[in-house]
C-alpha cells in the first residue's frame, strides 16, 4: 500500500521553505561562479545589450511622463503655501531616492524579469540546457551569471537615466509656469540630495538587479512541466521579484536613516 | 534503407561497462539492476515501452542524472564518481542526440555548430572552425541549411542537424534517444541510414534507445529488451525476438517490421 507522504507543516509551506533554501544556494553558486574562468564577456556584453537597449524605450517613457505628472500634482499644494521655488528640490528628492530606483527596478521586473524566467524555462524543458551540459559547457556559468551581471550592471545605468528622464520631464512642465533654466533647474534638484542619498540609490539598484536576474534565472532554470511551467517560471519570476523588490527597498531606507543619524 | 555494413567488434575492449545499476524517482524504482557492457565498435539497441527507464540510463551514462547503486564506467572512468572537470573532458568524447534535437533555438544552424566546438577548443581559426562545420554539414546532408534557424527545419532536419551537432567534437561513443520518435517511415529511414553511416565514417561505438524495431533491426549488432527495470533479453534481433517470453512477443507484436 502507498505511505501518505509525511509533510513538516504542510505541502505548501515545506515547498516554500525547500524553495527558500534551494534559491539561496542558487544564489550562492552565482558568487562562486562569478570570479571563475571562462567569463563569456561577449555573452555579458549581449546580455547587457538585450536589457539595457531594448528597455530604453519604456524607461524613457515612463520617466517621462511621471516627471511632467508628479510635477503637475505636486504644483498645487504648493502654491497653496508659496513654495513652488521648492518643485526642483521636491521632485529631485522624490526622482532620486525613491522613484528612479523603484520604478525602474518594477519595470525591469515585468519586462526583463519575466523574459529571462521564460527563455530559460523554454530552454529546460526542450532539454536546451542538457545539451550544453553534455557538450561540457556550464549552462549555470554560460546562461545564469551572465545574466545576472547584465541585470545587476544595467539596472544601476537604467535608473540613473530614468532620473535624468523624470527630471527633464518635470523641467519642460516647470519651464510652461515659470522662467528657469536646465542648469538652474538640475543645481536646484540636486541640492537637497546627499552622498549617502546617491549612495543608496546605486546600492538599491544593484540589490534590484542583482534580485531581478536571479530570481528570473532561478525560476526558469527549475521550470518543469512543459509549456505551462514555462508560463509559470515567467509569471512567478515577476511576482516574487516584485515582492522581493519592495521588501528590499523598505529594508535600504531604514538603513540608510540610521546612518544618517 | 541501408543495412548496417560488417564492421570490426572489439569484445575484448568495453567502452561502457554498467554493473548492479539502480535509479528510482520517489518511490518509483524505474532501474532494478541493470548490467551490460557496450563494445568497441558496437552498435547495441535497447529496446522498451514508452516510460520504461530507457532514457534515463543514457542520462546516467553521460552524467546529466546520479545512480542509486551500481557501477557506470565509461572509456574507463566511473562516470559518477570523477569530479566536474574529468566529467567533461570524458563528455566531450561522447556524442548525445536528443529525442527532440534540442537546438539552440534563438541560434542559427551555424552557431549550433559552432557554439560547442568553440566554447570546448580555444584559439580554432576562422578558417578550421568554417571547415569542420561544412564536415559535418556534409556529413548529414545539409550544407545548404547553415543560415537557416532551427524553427525553419523539418523534423528530420533537425534530427539530422542535432547528430552533426555532436559530430563535430568527433566522438568516439554516440548515445542516441529515440531518434526516429515522431518522424515519417521515409524520414526515420533516412536518420536510420544517417546512424550507419555515423558508425562508418567515424567508428563510433553507439547506444540506440527506441521503441521502434524497425529503427533496431537495421541499426543495431545487438538488442537488449528492457522490461520491468531490468534487461529480459540480449542478442541479435532473431535471437531476442524467438523468445518465448510474453512481453517480449507482445511488444514484436505490435510493432511494423518491414
């Protein structure tokens, strides 16, 4: 007769855990990795290319449009106080720790995230990965850390050019009201920001990046079950780096407060 | 179709011994004491149901899965316990083919060929990498896919290109999974005559795991029946196919000979 199956809490929660552990030592096989020879730098390189250029698009975009918005919003209170000569500070601050980052790191997770969960997921379960381990090429080296030093470098770049974006977007809205210029404009934005702001926007992003290509690597390299474990390895691969990401951004602040003080 | 010419088998050299070899999956035992030995300059067919564990003794030979118990010894090394390194110097003299060819589909056919010959051998020319994919091309016929993507081939095709792909690390052992699976008669014909020729031009020792007598009765010196985990049956395929065992006449049954 078949034994039920013993489980420590329950199927769900035991597989959560196994799952925790197991992505740890994904991850810890990546730092491993990541200093050893071959280095595949073309790989890298196209990797970059792949996540870098091809999201500039929607980056451009969304930094756009959300600095012309938040100026737009953030115009009316305070005018209500006759404070708009604080606007550039304003959107600087919010441009810079926060925003940049964030939704850079949100829309990398959606468009890059989910990409890389189903190639690789794809490339499981056609037995793609198999037939570079029996033709003895690392598809861990080759296929994970490649990807992951192309998230964890272009990131970084991406947010700091959604900052740039958002900004010259609030620019154009502030330059409609009043008379400034795009020196004048930038100086004031930057003027309430600190190293330790810049600091922990470049760590955040590398965090996000570094979150964004493992995870995505992770999932699609144990998807299982055909075509649906591929959906499943893309979707997940969105949601726990989403997750992840706003937990991880909690975490930066609270540390960097505490180093401000 | 081709017969498999007479070539020279060398029973006193085993290029793969395995001996008391178990595999389960939870608590399915698939593999129950497997032992066989594959010689120099054989062709040796492994025959059995869809599900039967086939695949995965190929699997464990070349390393991709661990054995429970037993002894794999390939070109004179145990497959499971040498490290990573000594793991893949011995891959690269072994050729696999996938059931689905397994293509490296966001690659052309070139750089299908090209990728393990250059991640494997440094410093090759422009030159000697072009000619030794033309050999191989050659080889399967088709010199005129080298620019097409794998999703532009047919089946067979990709078969074909899924052998050379293996080919051109010249191996000495070519593991083959199910390589006429999902193909027409004239098709399979065809990748069964390309399988001798591999034997022919390259003195490959090989392993064909299929369900389809026709593929090992003209491919193969010798057939093993795999029934249960275990092998019920060796010989050349008049010897295993006389026998009175029930299975084994169900199986010759309901397969096409023709």
């Amino acid at each position: 007769m078949k034994q039920a199956k013993k489980y420590l809490f329950s199927r769900g929660i035991d597989r959560m855990f196994i799952d925790a552990k197991e992505a740890f030592e994904f991850s810890v096989r990546f730092f491993r990795d990541v200093f050893r020879r071959p280095f595949h730098a073309g790989e890298i390189i196209h990797q970059s290319f792949e996540i870098g250029i091809r999201s500039l698009s929607l980056i451009t975009l969304t930094g756009f449009i959300i600095g012309i918005v938040f100026t737009k919003q953030s115009r009316l209170p305070l005018e209500e106080f006759g404070a708009t000569s604080w606007l550039p500070s304003l959107i600087g601050i919010a441009m810079v720790k926060a925003l940049g980052p964030l939704v850079t790191a949100l829309i990398c997770a959606g468009k890059v995230g989910s990409g890389i969960g189903a190639e690789l997921g794809s490339m499981k379960v056609t037995e793609q990965i198999d037939a570079m381990e029996v033709s003895a090429i690392n598809p861990f080296k080759y296929l994970v850390v490649t990807r992951v030093t192309a998230t964890t470098l272009m990131v970084p770049l991406l947010a700091a050019y959604f900052t740039f974006i958002g900004l010259y977007g609030s620019f154009l809205n502030v330059r409609l009201e009043e008379s400034t210029s795009l020196t004048v404009f930038y100086q004031n934005a930057f003027s309430s920001i600190g190293f330790i702001d810049l600091y922990a926007a470049v760590a955040k992003s590398i965090v996000f990046g570094f979150t964004i290509g493992i995870v995505g690597t992770y999932k699609g390299f144990n998807a299982t079950q055909g075509t649906r474990g591929v959906g499943r390895a893309a979707n997940q691969a969105v949601i726990v780096t989403m997750f992840l990401i706003f937990i991880e951004e909690i975490v930066i602040v609270q540390i960097t407060n505490w180093m401000r003080f | 179709m081709k017969k498999l010419q007479k070539h020279t088998i060398n029973i006193n050299e085993p290029v793969i011994t395995i001996a008391g070899l178990h595999k389960s999956f939870d608590e399915l035992e698939v593999l129950k004491g497997i032992d066989f030995q594959l010689y120099k300059g054989e062709n040796l067919a492994i025959l059995g149901k869809s599900g039967s564990g086939k695949s995965v003794l190929i699997k464990i030979i070349i390393g991709l899965l661990k054995p429970d118990k037993g002894d794999v010894f390939v070109l004179g090394q145990q497959v499971d316990k040498i490290g990573i390194k000594a793991l893949n110097k011995l891959r690269l003299r072994i050729g696999f083919s996938f059931q689905n060819s397994a293509l490296y589909d966001s690659m052309s056919v070139y750089q299908n060929l090209t990728f393990p010959l250059t991640m494997n051998i440094k410093h090759l020319s422009r030159k000697e990498i072009n000619h030794a994919v033309d050999e191989v091309l050659d080889a399967v016929g088709l010199l005129d896919k080298k620019k097409q993507m794998p999703s532009d081939l047919s089946g067979g095709q990709r078969k074909r290109i899924g052998i050379a792909r293996t080919l051109i690390l010249k191996p000495e052992i070519m593991l083959y999974d199910e390589p006429t699976s999902g193909l027409d008669p004239i098709t399979s014909a065809e990748i069964l005559d390309l399988i001798n020729d591999v034997q022919q031009q390259y003195n490959t020792s090989s392993i064909i795991i299929t369900h389809d007598l026709t593929c090992a009765k003209n491919t193969s010196d010798r057939i093993v029946m795999l029934l249960d985990g275990q092998f019920s049956k060796a010989g050349t395929f008049d010897e295993v196919f006389l026998s009175d065992n029930e299975q084994v006449k169900d199986f010759y049954h309901y397969n096409f000979i023709d």
